[in-house]
C-alpha cells in the first residue's frame, strides 16, 4: 500500500495553472449584465479545500502574472492559507501573458450549466521543466505531491513539468497523485485523444494515486470499458470493472477513486464514490444533493479522500471523508471550500442537515 511520510514541512504541493472564473449564475452570458469572480484551478482546489478545511500545511506551484488580475487571485491563495510558489511573468498591459478566465452560467432545472474558455497567451502554459527549484522547495520535506490532466493538456512542456516534479517529489519520499479531469475541450487543442493518451500515459507512470471516472480511464489512458451511455450513473460495477486493466497495465498506481453523480437535473443529483486499492473495492453510501454550484464537487472529493489518507484512515473512511466534503462543496458558492473538518467528519460518519443550535 501507500508509503506516506508521517511528518514534513509541507503536507500537499499542488503543481498546475490558477485560474479565474466568472460567473454569471442563473443568467446565461448572452444575457448577463454582471457576474461573481471565482479564483479556481483544478489542482490549486485541492490545496486550498486541504489547508483552509482540514488545516493541513499546503502549497501552490504555478504561474504568476505581475498585473491587477494577478493581484486578486494572489490575494485569494493567501486567504485560503495556501504557500504560493510562483514563477512571475511581467504582462505587457496589452495582450499578456494572462491569467486564464473561465465563464460559467450554473444552469438551472432542464437547463445545464455552460462552461468555455478564454485561455489565450496563458502563462501557466509557459511553464516549462527548470522554473521551479524543487530541491529548495522540498528541502523541508515533502509528503504527497499533486497534479492533474488539465495543466498536462495545457502545452508541449507542461506535462514534461508535471514529470519532473513529481520525479523530485518521489525523490523526496512523498505519494504521487494525478487527478485525469479529462477535458476534451482542451486535448482537442493540444493535440487530440491521441496526444491525450500518449501523455497521461506516460505522467501516470510516475503516480501512485489515480483520480478519475470510467471516461477519464478510457479516455484519457485508452483503457478498454463497457459503453458508459448504458450504464446507471451511480452503478460502481462499470468502475470497477476496469480495474483489472489498471492494476496489469499501470501496476504502480495502488489506487483508484472517483466519484459517481447519477444527474436528474442541473439542481438534483444523486452522489456517491468509489475506491478500489489493494485488491479491495469500496462505495460511499448514496445520497442526494441539492445543488448550488456544482463546480469543484470533484476537486472537494479529492481533497477528503487525500486528508483521510494522510491522517491514516483506512481507504474506506478515507472514501466516506472524500465524498462527504465533495457533498457539501457543491452547497456553497465559488470552487473551493466553506466547510469545516468538524461538518464534513460528521456527514461522514452519518450526520443530518437538522439544524445546529
């Protein structure tokens, strides 16, 4: 199982792009007239859901553009109590380097949420291998080290950066973890399921904790699964099923976890989540959510699925912990957490939303 260093002066080091996202909320942006700004990212998430919920030290390496809009969200990593290390780009006050914004609307009833981009001249796409001392960052130590498939999908050099960094914090002792949040959007621009899949590959070769559903499985890494439109959204069957595929073709990786969202409406769904590690598999209960954002669930998922780890609860708890805190992210507004170790621990273990007096 997982070899986890029980002390360092960093518990979580994220690596990927901060970002920005602008929502609009029930009104879509053909027709907004004002939106709410929400600095995001899918690997920066999990450090703030870890540092600012369940006080663990953590950090961000990423991009930083020296420019108002870096300000902010600079300002906001502080506030979530994450440790920046930043590579600082100077923008030219005319067309960049950016920060990338992302534009949502959050649906409502029959109508889905609608997510595009606006990444152009990205910074965090510049990245490259040697713009981070991983030595002097981790010279303290270092115990789990995180990354995900949409920095991997950025360019050409930061899924090399995303190799090198999780090469040194291996070196370091620390657990490796990869969340695949396949984004065809982005693969397409990078290159296509091909491209995808020739370099998630090769990142997951160096990963010892897998995040991701059966699409990001088969689309991300090519593995063989049965046809997801004709399966039941929160059946675990379809999940894993695949993992004999994962445990011959990637033996390094020890384990696998995802959550299950069976969608009836944009404000309605069904939760649950799904472990499978050491030969054993494992469901968090199901329940259902009343949805206010539902951007971030899965990052919140990820963040108490890896405390439980840290904290050195068993995978099962660990699961029940990941999907509790995923649960309660999608009740606040933003990407990252507004719950406490105490609300999450206590859904968890079989808690209510009756009223605390």
């Amino acid at each position: 199982m997982l070899k986890i260093p029980t002390t360092g002066a960093l518990d979580f080091l994220a690596l990927g792009a901060l970002v920005h996202r602008l929502d609009s909320g029930v009104i879509p942006f053909r027709k907004a007239t004002e939106c709410k700004i929400h600095v995001s990212g899918g690997e920066f998430n999990v450090a703030a859901n870890l540092a600012d919920c369940f006080r663990l030290t953590t950090g961000v390496a990423s991009a930083m553009v020296d420019y108002p809009i870096g300000d902010l969200i600079a300002e906001r990593v502080r506030a979530m109590g994450v440790k920046p290390f930043y590579k600082h780009f100077e923008h030219d006050g005319v067309t960049g380097p950016n920060m990338a914004t992302v534009f949502s609307d959050q649906g409502k009833g029959v109508r889905a949420p609608v997510v595009f981009y606006n990444r152009c001249n990205e910074a965090a796409a510049q990245l490259k291998p040697g713009d981070f001392d991983w030595k002097s960052i981790f010279a303290g130590g270092i115990r789990w080290f995180h990354s995900g498939g949409i920095f991997s999908a950025l360019s050409k050099t930061t899924p090399e950066l995303v190799i090198e960094g999780m090469v040194a914090a291996k070196a370091a002792g620390a657990v490796i973890s990869l969340d695949l949040n396949f984004r065809a959007k982005l693969w397409q621009i990078s290159g296509g399921l091909a491209t995808a899949q020739t370099t998630l590959r090769r990142i997951v070769e160096h990963v010892d904790v897998l995040i991701g559903n059966e699409e990001d499985l088969q689309k991300g890494l090519g593995l063989k699964g049965p046809d997801m439109e004709s399966k039941c959204k929160i059946d675990p069957s379809a999940f894993f099923s695949m993992m004999d595929d994962v445990a011959k073709q990637i033996p390094n990786v020890k384990v696998v976890a995802t959550t299950l969202r069976d969608v009836h409406s944009t404000n309605s769904h069904d939760w649950s989540a799904v472990c499978w590690g050491n030969g054993q598999t494992f469901q968090a209960p199901t329940c259902h959510l009343d949805i206010l954002d539902r951007v971030g669930g899965g990052d919140g998922f990820a963040a108490g699925f890896i405390y439980g780890l840290l904290t050195g609860k068993s995978l099962d708890q660990a699961l029940r912990l990941g999907w509790a805190h995923g649960a309660m992210l999608t009740t606040f507004p933003g990407d990252t957490t507004m719950a406490t170790a105490e609300q999450v621990e206590a859904f968890a273990q079989g808690g209510s939303a009756r009223i605390q007096r």
